[in-house]
C-alpha cells in the first residue's frame, strides 16, 4: 500500500465542522486528485475522524444507495472506475486470523478500465444508472455494467455537416447536474462551442465564457461563468462552483448570481438539506490565468459547510500543505465512517494485510 506524506493530512479547523458532521451524522468522501488520495471525514463518536485511503487522481465520486456502493472515477491512461463497499465482517480463517474493524470502512470491490480518452470528469447516477462526463469527447456517457462507455448526450455545438466531433477535447464539457433523466439534467462546460484555442492551451480563454447546457434542449441556458465545475440540482435550481472567481451560486435569468465567495478555486460540491458542502483548492501555477478572479497566492485547500439560507459559512477544514479538491459527496455514516487508514494511526502493514486477506464487504445493501 502507497505510503501518504502526513503532512498532506494535516489539518486546521475553523468555526463548527466538526459539530455540524456529528449532528448530521455524514461522512464526507473527498477527492484530492493530484495527490493521489480519498479522504473521509466523519465525527465517530461526536469526536473527529478523518481517514485516507490512497488512489490514483481520482476525480468524480457517486454514491448509489441502492447498491450500497460508492463510485470513484480515476483519470490516468487508461481510466479506471473504482467501486467500494464497506466492510461488514471477515472471513473465518486460521491461517492469518482477522478482526472486523469498527465503522464500515470502504475498500475496492471492482475496478473497470476504459479508455484513457474519456478522460472522465464528474460522475452521476441519472435514473439509477452511472453515468460520466468524458471530457475528452465532449460528450456525456452511460457507464453500464456490460457496454463500457456509451455516449448518450452531447452539446448541439460539436454537431457539424460530418455529425458530433468526438475527437478531442473542445469545451472542458465537466460536470454534471443530474435530474432524474437526461433531458432534466444540466452540464457545465468552459466553452460553449469550439473554437482553434483549446482546453490546457495556456491562452484557452477562459473569463466570462463558461455556460450551462440544457439536456433537453442541448443548448446553453446560462452563461458567463469562468471554469465552472460541480454544477448540481438543489431543489429546482442549479447550482455551480464558478471556480476562476472562487464563488458559489446559481444560475438564474440565464446568468449566473454569486451566493459566496471563498479564498480558493472553488470546486466539489454536495447539498445536504438546506447545508452546502463546497471544496476549495490552490491554484496550479501554470493554470493562473484560468483563475482571473483569484487572490491566487492566497488560495487554499479545503472543505466548507455552507448554510444555504443564509448565505455564510459555518465551518471549515484547511490542509495547509493540500493542494486540488475535485469532488465531495456526502454519505450517512451509517453506510460507511470512512476509510481503514487514519493520519495518526494507520493499521500496521500486518493488519492491513490480515484485512484485506479475508473482509467481507456488502455491496447490496441500503442502509440509507
């Protein structure tokens, strides 16, 4: 198993983050893609728990309470997609004997390989199928248990006199808010349609020409965003994270209405009742022009509880040395408390080999 640099874990709190988890008895999973990591915040106990487990640049997370298991995009060549489910007891052995750790902590049960072309973002269950932003195609796409990645959605945009362009990235088409069906989802892209500068060109332009796409319409329905991401539904609204200006809001009147600003590119977003739970991360220093409305050497990485409502911040979790969120999704932590690693006291390799030797994990359960 990878070995974590502690100080990646290292964490400060700011206001009632802690509490506020307790009280909705959540588990926060949360990607940090460049560092390789999945981290899971729980209060087990009314006291903070914070776990780890390691992964290569994983981005979209998607929780299926039918299934009982939790999805995790990983976005290298080839794509992977991660399944885990927690584990419930261990296999009755005499040759490396075994306890059932506490909490339902989550491990792999399924990898998949795809293309590295995808390049999958965001992932979502639309009517209770997984589906993915491919970002590399412009295209959203059905990920079935036996067809791969079949495309199922795509902007108007890319449609010329030869049909959709699939061939490569123009629009950074990267997230997904997702209805019950396509045609009620919406999708955020940086770009509304292609144009001879192109998504990781440094001069790519990026201020003021992000948009929301429409799924029934395949149009755009807002525009002047910079680099969204974690576009979601919240009741009968979208919302965003408006990253090159470090915001989070929602789209109204075909524009986007800043609701919070935070001191880093915002991205990872999930709702909780009327709680909105929002990543922030630093800017890479190559990417600074992507973040025209940021303070970008004083951004920073973290999670934040926002009371919707209000509009204000309850609480937060900084890690000094952290560097990209990508995703966050909140789980009951009757499901899962998190993960078996912890930064202070991880399992010895033994255990760690004890455990994975015999766990036993669900996989078709809902406890939620």
């Amino acid at each position: 198993m990878t070995r974590v640099d502690p100080v990646l874990l290292r964490a400060r709190v700011r206001g009632r983050f802690w509490d506020v988890l307790a009280e909705s008895e959540l588990t926060l999973v949360i990607t940090r893609e460049y560092e390789h990591l999945l981290l899971g915040l729980s209060a087990r106990g009314g006291r903070p728990h914070a776990t780890h487990l390691p992964l290569p640049h994983p981005s979209g997370v998607a929780y299926d309470r039918a299934l009982g298991v939790l999805h995790v995009a990983a976005t290298r060549n080839p794509n992977q997609l991660v399944t885990l489910a927690p584990v419930t007891s261990v296999r009755s052995r005499s040759d490396m004997p075994a306890e059932a750790p506490s909490g339902r902590p989550l491990v792999p049960v399924q990898t998949r390989f795809l293309p590295g072309c995808l390049y999958l973002h965001d992932l979502a269950l639309i009517g209770g199928v997984l589906h993915g932003n491919a970002v590399g195609e412009n295209a959203v796409v059905r990920l079935g248990a036996k067809d791969g990645a079949e495309r199922v959605w795509w902007p108007k945009a890319i449609e010329g006199s030869l049909g959709p362009d699939f061939s490569r990235n123009y629009l950074q088409l990267n997230s997904i808010a997702a209805g019950p069906d396509l045609a009620s989802s919406y999708f955020s892209a940086s770009a509304e349609c292609p144009g001879r500068r192109r998504p990781g060109h440094r001069n790519f332009p990026v201020d003021r020409r992000g948009v929301i796409f429409s799924g029934r319409t395949r149009e755009v329905v807002a525009r002047g965003l910079t680099r969204p991401h974690s576009a979601r539904l919240h009741g009968d609204e979208i919302w965003v994270a408006n990253s090159g200006y470090g915001e989070l809001g929602r789209c109204t009147d075909r524009a986007f209405e800043p609701h919070v600003r935070l001191t880093g590119w915002t991205r990872g977003l999930c709702f909780w009742h009327e709680l909105a739970f929002v990543g922030t991360s630093r800017v890479i220093p190559r990417f600074r022009q992507y973040a025209p409305g940021l303070d970008v050497d004083r951004s920073e990485c973290g999670v934040h509880i926002i009371d919707v409502a209000k509009g204000v911040i309850i609480g937060s979790l900084i890690w000094p040395a952290g560097n990209q969120i990508f995703a966050i999704e909140a789980l009951p932590t009757s499901f899962s408390d998190g993960f078996v690693h912890t930064g202070a006291r991880s399992p010895s390799a033994r255990g760690l080999q004890r455990l994975y030797y015999s766990f036993i994990a669900e996989e078709t359960t809902n406890t939620a």
